[in-house]
C-alpha cells in the first residue's frame, strides 16, 4: 500500500488492521493541524495524508500541535 492517501482510504486502511478510530476523528486532525496533509482538487477540499503519519499520531510518537490554553 502506498503511505498516502485520502482520509477515508487511510482510514479504511486502519480499520481493516484493527484500529478503532473514526473517520470523523482523522478529518479533525487535519481540519486542526495535528497531521499536516495536502489539499487537492479545484476547490482544494479533497486532502491527501499520510498513513505513516497518521500512526505516528496513534502511537505517540508525533509531536502534539493541537494549542494549549
């Protein structure tokens, strides 16, 4: 499998190794910066993630970009 890809992809591709995240929780990691991804499409409302980014997040090991107050 490639490590990039659209958020339900990377999403179905989690689901199926047993990971119960929802897509609505990788859209808000996105929509907040958490994992950076790259808008496509002519309104740019498609994103591209990536897969090894998104496991890094999973396990801790990706810095936390979310603000603190």
């Amino acid at each position: 499998m490639c490590d990039i890809g659209t958020i339900p992809s990377i999403h179905a591709h989690l689901r199926e190794e047993g990971y119960p995240i929802s897509l609505c929780t990788l859209r808000g990691w996105v929509r907040n910066g958490t994992i950076p991804a790259l808008r496509i499409g002519e309104q740019q409302r498609r994103a591209l993630i990536s897969y090894n980014n998104v496991m890094k997040v999973l396990t801790g090991e990706w810095p936390d970009k979310t603000p603190h107050h």
